[in-house]
C-alpha cells in the first residue's frame, strides 16, 4: 500500500522555501521528527567546533538523546560540565527542541 502525498491546497501555485517543502513533506510522511533528529546529529560539529569535533563524534539520536562518541575519558569528563550549553545550541541551530540530553560514549 502506497502513501500518496499531496500538497495542502493552500500552498498549492505558491513559491515557498524548499526547507519549508521539506518539512512539511516529512511530516506528511511521519519522518519528520527523525529528520529533525539527523540534522540535529549533523550540526554537531559547527555547534562545538572543529577543535572538539575532533575528539567528539556526534553517532546518533535515541528516543531525543543525542549519542556522542568521545576518544577518552577526560574528553567525556569536559564535554559533560559543557552538555546543558551544546543541547540548547543545538536545538537553536535545528529551530525546535529535538535534543533533550546528550549521553557520552567511548
């Protein structure tokens, strides 16, 4: 059984964003909280910087929890004390409140 995706009558002949066209197809699909979700996780490195990024991989999102592979102990030790500042950066960056907490993995 295919889905068929129709566009709302009221953006129909209008010029909209192509993000906005994104979205709105995402969520017309269900997938629009894992796409949230995946640009979260892609915009690790321009929220924490290359510096960190290099020490620190965002891997995944689980259930709003962004999962960060970090080379060592002491990386996982700094980046805890920054956690609460990366989390609403991120969700700045993303424009919603995807990322509720982040969880350190070696």
């Amino acid at each position: 059984m295919h889905r068929r995706w129709m566009m709302p009558e009221t953006i129909r002949g209008e010029m909209r964003p192509l993000g906005y066209l994104i979205e709105l197809w995402a969520s017309s699909l269900g997938i629009r909280k894992r796409l949230l979700e995946w640009r979260a996780c892609c915009l690790w490195k321009e929220v924490v910087g290359e510096a960190i990024a290099r020490h620190a991989t965002a891997v995944g999102v689980q259930e709003g929890v962004l999962v960060v592979r970090v080379q060592s102990a002491p990386w996982r030790n700094e980046l805890f004390f920054m956690k609460s500042d990366i989390v609403d950066k991120v969700n700045r960056k993303v424009g919603r409140k995807v990322i509720k907490d982040i969880r350190f993995i070696q």
